[in-house]
C-alpha cells in the first residue's frame, strides 16, 4: 500500500517511517514541506496519507481539503482538540501523538481493510449491479447484497445501513468508505450523513428525500448536493 506522511517535525516523520517499516509492506515518501507533499500526492496517488495538522506553512486541515476523495486520511497530531475536525474529512483515523506501535498498527490494519473493499469493487464485473459488500460488524464480515439497501446514514465513525428486509447493519467505518464499495450508478449521496439508493427514491427536493419504502422517513439533503441530486434524477426519469 502507497503512502504518504505530511510532517513539519523530522521526529514524528522519522516514527513514521520506523513504523512502517516495522509493520512491512507499505510504501512510505515523507514530506516536511505540505505544499510538495500535496504535489506528491497528486502524482504519486497514495491510497493513504499520515497527516499533521499544525504544521507552520500549512494547516493539515487545509491540506485535507485538497486530496482526492480516494485517499484515505489518518490524522497524526499532538493537539486531541481536532478529533472532531477529523469526521469533517472522513479520516479513518486519528492518532494523537505520541502514539505507541500498537496504535498505529491498528490504524493500519483498518486502512488496509479498507483497501481490500476498494479492490474488491474495483475488480467487479460494471454489468454485475447485485454485487455483494463485504462489512466488518463487530467481530464478523457480514456479506449484503447492495440491491437490497434502502439508504445508509453515517454516525460518528460507524455507518447504519437499511435494508428492505427492515434490518439495520451497523459497521464501523465512514459514510466515504462505504460509498466506494457500492455500484456508483445505483446509488447517490445526498447529505454529509447520508446515501440512498436511485431506484428507491419516490421523490425529492432540495431540501429532502422519501423513499418509496419507508413513508415515514424524509431523509436530508445537503445544499451543496442538492444540484448533483436533481442533474442524476432528471436522468433517470
């Protein structure tokens, strides 16, 4: 797995660094610069990225609003004030400095999770619209087939996902992670908290969603995707 650690401090890059090394197959660059580690990032295309936040040129907080939404996050600080800043960015971590091994692996084992959902999406057939996902839930993978979620709503670090057997998976991940694993043309965000999928939708405005399910439910729409949620829906209708 590609890397990409953004520290204005040569020690907490240099633990970094000894880090993943210890943990092994990952490939690591450090930048104490973050105006060239966001240049690297746009050529090299890490699939993870280490990343303080107060550094002296640039806030880390800055830097995250630049990245791709592929790359995954992990918030590295000596400041536990920002933990809140991290949901913001959809970080799938937050580790406060200094952090031992044993967090950090952690971390790790939760990036690379993830990247193995991203290949296993990746890998899949765009004519198969009925794949499953895989979702850790507590201590099990719990397989689900995508044509049968209604809509799936983001919680702190977990997401809650609604199926039309009127079951509720709860797993511990992003709202961003998630999407990544379902077939894109099948399903569309609506808000910061929430995804629905297209063909569930009985109508919409700007401002909420009802599902042809669940008449009890108008689900929110975000302002800033509400102009997506109108071109896609004119499109299918």
């Amino acid at each position: 797995m590609k890397c990409i650690a953004i520290d204005d401090e040569p020690i907490a890059l240099s633990i970094i660094s000894n880090f993943c090394e210890r943990k092994g197959g990952l490939e690591l660059t450090v930048f104490d610069d973050p105006l060239k580690g966001i240049e690297a990032i746009e050529s090299q295309k890490p699939h993870l990225v280490f990343l303080d936040i107060e550094m002296n040129d640039l806030s880390g907080l800055d830097v995250a609003k630049k990245l791709p939404d592929d790359v995954m996050i992990v918030f590295t600080t000596a400041h536990a004030n920002y933990a809140l800043n991290s949901y913001e960015f959809w970080a799938i971590d937050f580790l406060h400095k200094p952090f031992a091994y044993d967090r950090f692996e952690k971390a790790i084992n939760r990036a690379l999770e993830i990247r193995k959902f991203q290949k296993l999406i990746s890998n899949a057939t765009p004519e198969n619209d009925n794949h499953l996902i895989n979702l850790k839930v507590e201590y099990r993978n719990v397989a689900l087939e995508s044509s049968k979620i209604l809509f799936i709503e983001a919680m702190d670090n977990y997401v809650k996902v609604f199926t039309d057997d009127q079951r509720m998976t709860i797993s511990q991940m992003s709202l961003k992670a998630i999407l990544e694993l379902l077939p894109p043309k099948n399903f569309i965000r609506i808000h910061r908290s929430f995804i629905v999928a297209k063909n569930q939708i009985a109508s919409y405005t700007k401002k909420s969603v009802k599902l042809k399910t669940t008449d009890d439910i108008n689900i929110p729409v975000g302002r800033i995707y509400a102009a997506e949620l109108y071109q896609i829906m004119k499109s299918v209708d």
